[in-house]
C-alpha cells in the first residue's frame, strides 16, 4: 500500500477518489424499524436511499486502517430517524474512530446489557471502543455526514444485529430526539 492524500468535503461529507460506494436504501432494512407499516409503504413509494457509504479501500490486514465517509439522509419510518444498519466487528476487539463532518445524528452503541448514546455533530470526535455494537442517525433536516476510521481486519457482523435487534432506539418526539426502549422499558428524554 502506497501512502495517498483524499479530499473530504466538509460540507457535503464526501470523499474523493473512493473505491468504493454503498447505497442503502429503505428496503435492505426490512425488521429494523419499529413500524414496519410506515417501512413498507416506503420501501414500495420510491424506496428512498437511506445512506451512503464512500471508502478508500486498503488491504484486510491488522495494521492498515480504513478511512471511509457515511452520509445518511433526512428522513423518518414512522417517527423514527433514519439510521444505518448498524453492526459488531467481526473481530471483536478491534475498535474505530468517528468524526462527526456536517449535519446532527447520534451514535447508539451497545454491549453485553450496556448502552451509549453520544450526540454528534461537526467536529464532534466519538470512540467505539472494541467489542461495542454501534449505529448511527439522522436527528436533523441536512445530510448528517461523519468520518470513520477502523482497522483493516475488523469485519462486519450484521446478522447478530438482524437477529436481536439494537436495544435502543431514536424517535422524533414534540420536544425533538428521544431515546427509547426497543424492548418496552420506559421512553427517557435525551433533551
Ligand atoms: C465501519 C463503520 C462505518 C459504517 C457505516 C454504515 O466499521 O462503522 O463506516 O460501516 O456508517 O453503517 P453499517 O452499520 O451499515 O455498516
Ligand atoms: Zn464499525
């Protein structure tokens, strides 16, 4: 691997050159969100792109480290934000850097009973530390972009997510984001 400069746009939260480029849309995330009425109707009216994810891509090896921009759109299922899938490393004890670029979102993390939620906006510098589930929103009415740093080799487990679910969500309440109970216990306000 040959050292190389990118342009990150910090407005836009855009790289360039990427090799590569994922677009998520609402139907890749079939039983993520907590109404699955107002999921299907979207998925079925224009099945709007959730995010984006741009990447350098380097070798999977420990030691390199993989830079990467996501941009999740504005948007709600429901009245929840939209958000990324969300996932483990596959090696687990690999943690990852975050760097908020433009726009407001939150990072919900979880492990092992545990939660976080960390607000993040421009220039809000956010850690995951190894062995943390984590996923991210759009709180705001602007494209909420971050950088993501992360070693070569963690991989990405989304299956354990598919099948537990994330214990936390974010909805859109009168006073703004609210952090919730995915599984039933009382709503409490993130302010
Ligand atoms: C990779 C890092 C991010 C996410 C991206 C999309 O380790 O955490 O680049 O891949 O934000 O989220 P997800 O959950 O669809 O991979
Ligand atoms: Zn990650």
């Amino acid at each position: 691997m040959e050292p190389f400069a990118l342009a990150l746009d910090l407005v836009t939260g855009r790289l360039a050159p990427h090799t590569s480029r994922t677009v998520r849309r609402i139907s890749e995330m079939s039983g993520m969100y907590a109404d699955a009425d107002a999921h299907e109707q979207l998925a079925g009216t224009g099945d709007p792109v959730v995010y984006e994810v741009l990447q350098y891509d380097v070798p999977f090896d420990n030691g390199q480290l993989v830079c990467c921009t996501t941009v999740i759109y504005a948007g709600l299922v429901g009245e929840e934000y939209f958000m990324t899938k969300g996932h483990f490393h596959e090696k687990r004890s690999t943690g990852e850097v975050y760097l908020g670029i433009s726009g407001h979102g939150y990072l919900l993390m979880f492990v092992d009973g545990r939660t976080a939620e960390l607000e993040m906006g421009p220039g809000t510098l956010a850690y995951v530390p190894p062995y943390w589930a984590h996923r991210t929103l759009n709180v705001g009415d602007e494209p909420f972009s971050f950088l993501a740093v992360y070693p070569g080799d963690a991989g990405h487990d989304y299956r354990t997510i598919e099948r537990t679910g994330f214990p936390r969500r974010v909805i859109r309440a009168a006073s703004g984001p609210i952090v919730v109970s995915a599984f039933g216990e009382t709503p409490r306000s993130i302010g």
